[in-house]
C-alpha cells in the first residue's frame, strides 16, 4: 500500500474511540486534517512515526519549525540535537544520530552547526532504508577503502530507486549527478584512474543537496526603522 491508507484509518478509528466523541464523523474530519497540517506526529510513539515516509517528513517539518529561530549560524551538539528531537518523540531511538557521529567532524570545541546536524539526521531518518541499501553497495565493494567507481555507483543507485520506490523513500533520480562528487574528484587524469566515491562522500552529498534537505523559510525581517515625530 504506498500511500499506506490502512494505517491512518486505523489510527483515525482509534483516536475516535479514545475520544469518546459525540460527534464522530467530525472527529475523523479533524483527525485526517492534522494528517495534511503534520501535526498528527507530535508527542506520538516512534513506532507511528517510522510507520509511513509521511510521517517521517512530518516530524522533520515539525522540528525545524521549532528550531527557526535559533537555526542561523547556531552551534549545537548531536546529543542535544537528539534531545531536542525526542521533545516531539519522547521515545526516538538514538540509532539515526549514533550513526551521523562516524560521518560527521566536530568543530574544535565539540559542537556542529546546526544545519549539518539536522540533515544528517534528515538523510539518516526520512531515507534509511535507501541509504541501508546504499551502504550495502559500498559493503561488498572489492576496494581496500570499500570505494565504488561513480559511473558503476550511479548505475547501481539508480536501479535502487527505480525498483525499490514504492516500498521505500528515495531521492529523485534526477539528483543523483549533483549528489555524488564531480567526475574530476578522484580521477588521475595522468593515469586515466577512474573516480571512485566513498560512502562518506555519498552521504555528505546527500546533506548538501538542497532538493532532499528541508530547511526553515527567513524568518519575517523586523522594521527597524523608528516612528517619525
């Protein structure tokens, strides 16, 4: 079921029955309404979270929305990321930011920006099991550094998408060049090497791309300027 219907009219039903609501038809009205605002996520059990790529977007959405404001510039540790995240999840596993830790470097100081932290957890979380299944490409590489040449990777990942989206999220096939480094990066143009991509710099790509990244919208500039008079 790729729009996965049975899960939000079971979830609809009992939200009705725990209600206790006189007006039922109206309670599944409202419920379905939160669905499109997003807001159906918050404070649930991460069990209903992960269950739909919907809802997985919609925590995300939630989370940056509250981080606006502090978003610009702001430095932050991965841990208090993950706080922060089971504020709207009390029972969000530490998997996904466990797993940002190996790819990410800190600033001298400890801390990350916190835009870099928030799409790697984004990556990590809204497409886990398409880059589970990325990473078992790299897993079976040959390569002492478990590289894969770029033109065989980017055959390799396109067939994922293309046979795997309806069971999983996935990025557009259309970014895959601007995901993965240049042809250039890693090429010996003496000795005609071809490219290789590692893991790390796939993921990397994956954060940097701003077509799967959500990031918060300005914030309304404030006037300034004072009152003649």
């Amino acid at each position: 079921d790729r729009y996965h219907i049975q899960i939000y009219l079971q979830d609809a039903v009992n939200t009705v029955l725990n209600s206790r609501e006189e007006r039922p038809m109206e309670a599944m009205l409202k419920y379905f309404n939160s669905v499109l605002q997003g807001n159906h996520v918050l404070l649930r059990e991460f069990e209903f979270v992960n269950a739909t790529p919907r809802n997985r977007l919609a925590l995300v959405r939630n989370l940056v929305e509250t981080c606006r404001a502090n978003s610009p510039g702001w430095e932050i540790s991965i841990d208090d990321h993950f706080q922060l995240v089971t504020l709207l999840c009390p029972d969000f596993p530490p998997t996904f930011h466990d797993e940002a830790k190996l790819y990410m470097v800190a600033n001298p100081n400890g801390t990350y920006n916190y835009g870099a932290v928030s799409a790697f957890f984004q990556v990590l979380f809204v497409f886990s099991d398409f880059m589970a299944a990325v990473k078992r490409l790299f897993e079976a590489s040959s390569n002492e550094d478990k590289s894969l040449p770029r033109v065989n990777l980017l055959w390799a990942v396109r067939n994922i998408i293309n046979t795997k989206h309806w069971e999983f999220s996935c990025p557009a096939a259309t970014l895959l060049d601007s995901v993965l480094p240049p042809p250039s990066n890693g090429a010996d143009a003496s000795g005609g090497k071809e490219a290789t991509v590692t893991f790390s710099q796939f993921l990397q790509g994956m954060t940097l791309c701003e077509s799967i990244v959500i990031t918060p919208p300005p914030l309304p500039r404030q006037n300034s300027s004072k009152p003649s008079g």
